[in-house]
C-alpha cells in the first residue's frame, strides 16, 4: 500500500508525528513518502513557511498569540479565510503529483495541506483517502473550513469541541497524538543513561524551548542555578534549532559542570527515559511524548493559543503541572515532583489518558481504510 504524509515545518511537532506515523506504516509493509508540499512548487517556498512561523515564535510568542485570535474570529464568519484560498494555489501541483503518483492514502499533520485537499475535491478534482491528523488537543482555527475523508483525534474528551466546530461526528477516530513507538517502549534509566555518558548515580532535569527553542529558558536557568548547586542536581537545556540561543548559553554555561547544553537531538526518547522531571513548553508533541515516556513534567511558557489548550488539557487531568511565575513558582513545583508518592500519581494519570500508541493506531485506521 502507499501512502503520502503531508506536513509543514512551522514547529517540529507537524514533521515528528508525521515520521512516527510513517515509522507505523512501514513497519507494516507500506510504501510512505513524508513531503512537505510547499516544496513541489520549491524548497524554497517550504522553508520560507516554516522559517516564518519559527522566527515570530522565536521573537515574539504573543505576536503568534494575536494570530491564532484572528483565526479564531474568522470561525464567526460566514466566509472562506484567506488560509484556504492562499492555500487553494497549490491544488494543481498536489493534483499532479497524484495522477503521477500512486497513493492509497493521504494524510495531513497540519491544517495547511488540509485546506489544500479540500480545494482539490471542492473544483473537481481527484484525492485519495484522506485523514487530518491532530497534533494539539483542541480543534485549531481553520480545521473546520477543511472537508477530508477522516479526523484522527488525540481523545475522546475532543470529540465535542470538534463536533461544535463542524467536524462531523462519522468522522472522528480516536487515535491519540502518533509518537514513535521508542517514548513508550524504550530502554530503562541505567540504560538510558550509560547510552548517554551521564553520571548513573545523579538526579537529572531536562530543560526544553522544543525544536525552535522558544520560552523563558535563559530565566528558568538564572531561577536553576542555586538550586542545581545546593541540591546536588544537573540540568540538560535542550536549545533545539535556535542556533543564536546555543551560543549564547554557552558563552555564560559552556564551563558548567551542573549544566549541559544541547542543540536539537535526534534522540530524545533517550533523553526522556534518562531524566527525572521535564520541563518545557506544552507544545502537542512533546506533551505526548512526555505523557508516553511517563516522565513527571513542568509547563513553562507555552505558545498563546494551541498550546494554552495543551496546557490545560494535561494540567486538568493530573499529568502535569503548570508554572506562570518562573521566579516564584518553579522550584517549588520541583520540590512537589521530588515527592515519590505525587511523581507516581502523575505517572498513573500519564497512563490513563496516553497510551502512547497512536502511530499503531493510526495505521490501523490506515489499513482500514484500505479494506473498505
């Protein structure tokens, strides 16, 4: 069977549950090919949507926060955004790429392909089955102008805001956000740790601005910095794509032996079996992550908007806690997860709402859609 991935680079949550979702198939004997279609008209269009979206978040978070509003407003309004009619420019060449290509199935990790397919079947055109794959939990701006065949949905608990938003009901399958299979099934600590050279014997945070390192990190280490020393801790800062961020922490860390800087990984499975708290910013995938890998986690300066409803989502439910005041706030929230007993009851709750499998389920659906 083949399938063809969809995705855009604005944040590196899209391009991670598209390459677990391909892990998926491909375990399974399917032919998968992740693209970003900006690139069909030129690598250059791509990166520039994606370098876009990454610079406003890296520069200023509630600039993005006064957009995602706006996106919201259009969703009171008896018109088209002008996201679905830019986006209707690419129709022709996806429309290309299938009469060249054969695909069974297409799936989308972002609303923008989405909007793209729902141009092609609205002027005539031909789409292989089609499925939007959430990767936030709620219903972002704009999903509801979209019009695919299936809406693979991170829980249950969404069900009703996308049903409100006009997705409908038939729709809807309840997969959970796709991570690789890794998060849930990984190595043990010790292991985790001799993999990485860490000291097995210490107690390890792991501080993330997520793939474009965005937030309050360099913050969050001056509120660190006395406690890593008096408590006999080590903090691994994960800088992720900002290369501007990594210089400059190692100009004033670089010779720390309580901090460890990072540029972004390709192997934070590892990192995550490794650590004993996360924190980080609630960015969809991460949190899944996080959840799968049953790692105790500290929101800290999310993204207004999608990430705000992640926040809350975990929060409201056990699996994590949340931090607005880092000068005040952080520590004692550390000092809460150090307690065996509330680690353990966040894990449980981890548990209960996130399986960890929805790549597998994902690719079930996938295979049922063949069947059909």
């Amino acid at each position: 069977m083949e399938a063809l991935i969809l995705t855009c680079s604005t944040g590196g949550g899209h391009n991670a549950a598209a390459s677990a979702a391909a892990e998926a198939l491909i375990q399974r004997g399917w032919n998968v090919k992740v693209m970003d279609p900006y690139s069909l008209v030129g690598e250059y269009l791509a990166k520039a949507v994606g370098g876009t979206y990454v610079r406003m978040v890296q520069i200023s978070p509630s600039l993005f926060g006064v957009v995602y509003k706006l996106g919201d407003t259009y969703r009171k309004l008896p018109i088209k955004s002008p996201v679905y009619r830019i986006n209707g420019h690419m129709a022709k060449r996806l429309d290309r790429y299938f009469r060249e290509n054969n695909t069974d199935v297409v799936m989308c990790t972002h609303v923008f392909p989405a909007e793209m397919l729902t141009y092609m079947k609205r002027h005539g055109m031909t789409v292989p089955k089609s499925v939007f794959i959430a990767t936030d939990y709620t219903c972002v701006p704009f999903t509801e102008e979209t019009d695919l065949d299936y809406y693979a949905v991170p829980s249950q608990d969404l069900n009703d805001e996308y049903i409100r938003m006009g997705v409908p009901e038939e729709k809807l399958n309840v997969c959970g956000i796709p991570v690789k299979r890794a998060f849930r099934e990984g190595i043990s600590r010790s292991e985790a740790r001799k993999t990485l050279g860490l000291d097995p014997y210490s107690e390890y945070i792991i501080l993330s601005g997520g793939s474009m390192g965005a937030g309050k990190l360099r913050t969050a280490i001056r509120v660190l910095e006395p406690y890593l020393e008096t408590e006999d801790k080590r903090l691994i800062v994960l800088c992720g794509n900002n290369g501007g961020l990594f210089a400059s922490l190692s100009d004033h860390y670089g010779n720390s032996d309580r901090i460890a800087l990072l540029p972004s990984t390709g192997d934070m499975p590892t990192y995550l079996r490794a650590c004993d708290i996360f924190i980080g910013k609630p960015g969809g995938l991460s949190s899944t992550e996080c959840a799968s890998a049953r790692v105790p986690t500290i929101f800290i300066s999310p993204i207004p908007g999608c990430e705000t409803c992640n926040s809350r989502f975990f929060v409201g439910r056990g699996m994590a806690l949340s931090v607005k005041n880092i000068r005040r706030k952080l520590i004692p929230a550390i000092r809460k997860l150090e307690n065996d007993a509330t680690a353990a009851k966040m894990r449980r709750q981890q548990e209960k709402y996130i399986s960890g499998a929805g790549a597998e389920n994902l690719a079930d659906l996938c295979e049922r859609i063949c069947r059909e």
